[in-house]
C-alpha cells in the first residue's frame, strides 16, 4: 500500500465556544478517491477550509508527502499541490473557456512584452479537456454556455493541469442533473488514474460508492468510522451519516416509510 500524500491527525478546530471538528483523522495516496460523507452541519465545510488553508486547526497536526506541514494561507496549499474545486466554482460566465481555465496563471509570451499567448492557451486548453472527455466546438466559447458538468469539468481540468497531487471536491454532483453527474464521476475516475488523491465532499451515497474507493463519515465534527470500498453498502452508509439510532426511531414511528 502506498503512502498517503496528505494526512492529517486528529485535527480539532474551535471557533471560540463552538467546536466544529473534534479530532478528526483523514488521509488519501495517490490514485485514490477518498470520500468523506456528512449531513449538513457535519464539519465537511470546516475540514475542506483546514486541508486548503484557509483555516489553521486549533490542534492535531498534517503532514504532506511524509513531512510535518503547517500552511498559513490558500496559496500555500496550492503551491504545495492541493486545489480546491468549491461549489460555485470561481468562473466568470462570460469569458472563454480558456481564459477561465488560465485565469491568474496566463501563459506569456515574449521576453520583454508579457503579453497573453491566446494561440498556446487555446491549444492547452483544448487537449487538457479533451484528456477529460470533454470535446469543446471551441475555446473561444463563453463558459457559461457549458453544462454544469462540463463547467466542473473545466475546474477539475485546469486544476490537473496545474499541479494538483491532492484534488478537494465539494459537493461536485450536487446540483446537477443525471447525465452531467456521470460525467463528472467519469472524471473523477480519469484523474485518479493520472495517480492525483482526490477527496470527495459529499451527502450523496449513490455518487460516492460509484467513485470511491475508501468512505469516511463525520456526524457533528466527529469522525464515526471509515471503510474499503466492498465493506460497507449505502444503507450503512447512509444509516452512519444520519445518526444510525436516531433515524431508525423516526423510521419507526413513520411506518418504515423512510
């Protein structure tokens, strides 16, 4: 087995009084879908905004590719080869595919005008989604005339690009329709196969047992347990994010319309 990328031990992070996660162990290796399931309110926003930087954890500690590590901002994160793909998804509806795929990264050319090579960028980003199943009619095209799978896709593609050994996925599929959520997943699995950890964020079972390949569950901050892909179906998956007890108690009084 190999090692993980990232792992992180025991992280606890408090907000004054609130403690929105207690403890928590998580790792992924290269190659792998890790996916990491909550109701809403189970800290998934909290333990996203920790991996990436954007919070430092009240304790516990991470390590990444096997050294103690301690990022003080996004951009830390990022440099060292973990991006984020947030739910909104950070595109700007009207620029092209390109632009947005090479946003703050534009490749230049000339030594001393720096000017924006469109001719390279158009090319990069077209064989970048292609690799990604995604056949653009042309670069030059407004994202936001794409599909909400094919504009994950666009962020999923411009992360890989870039460097990603860590990909973070928030709630990928959750707004979007039968067809493009099978595209997504369908990335999902390219990206695993070019050796990128990928971390799934999400309530959805049926989307993360089709990806994933090991299933942690947080319910109030805490982790309640983690399985192998083949170890644990969705019933007890689901039954594990909601509570187990409680949800057969509602179950029960509702007539096992649940």
């Amino acid at each position: 087995m190999t090692d993980p990328i990232i792992h992180m031990e025991g992280i606890k992070k408090h907000f004054g009084n609130v403690i929105a996660l207690n403890g928590v162990t998580f790792d992924v290796r290269p190659g792998e879908c890790h996916c990491l399931l909550g109701d809403n309110g189970a800290g998934k926003s909290t333990f996203i905004k920790t991996m990436s930087g954007v919070h430092k954890p009240t304790a516990g500690s991470i390590s990444f590719e096997g050294r103690p590590m301690s990022f003080d901002s996004p951009r830390d994160a990022m440099e060292a080869g973990i991006a984020t793909v947030f739910q909104d998804l950070a595109m700007i509806p009207l620029m092209s595919v390109t632009r947005n795929f090479f946003m703050g990264r534009e490749p230049k050319k000339g030594r001393f005008v720096k000017r924006f090579d469109l001719d390279a960028a158009n090319a990069i980003c077209m064989e970048e989604m292609r690799k990604m199943g995604i056949n653009l009619r042309a670069p030059d095209q407004a994202v936001g005339t794409l599909s909400g799978g094919e504009r994950q896709t666009v962020a999923i593609a411009r992360a890989v690009y870039f460097g990603a050994k860590v990909l973070i996925l928030d709630e990928p599929t959750s707004a979007l329709g039968v067809r493009q959520t099978s595209n997504v997943l369908a990335t999902i699995a390219r990206v695993r196969s070019q050796g990128v950890g990928v971390v799934f964020i999400s309530h959805n079972v049926r989307h993360a047992l089709a990806v994933g390949d090991r299933f942690t569950v947080l319910n109030r901050g805490q982790t309640l347990g983690t399985a192998m892909k083949g170890e644990i179906d969705a019933a007890e998956l689901q039954d594990l994010m909601a509570g187990g007890q409680e949800l057969a108690t509602l179950e029960g009084s509702l007539g096992g319309t649940i």
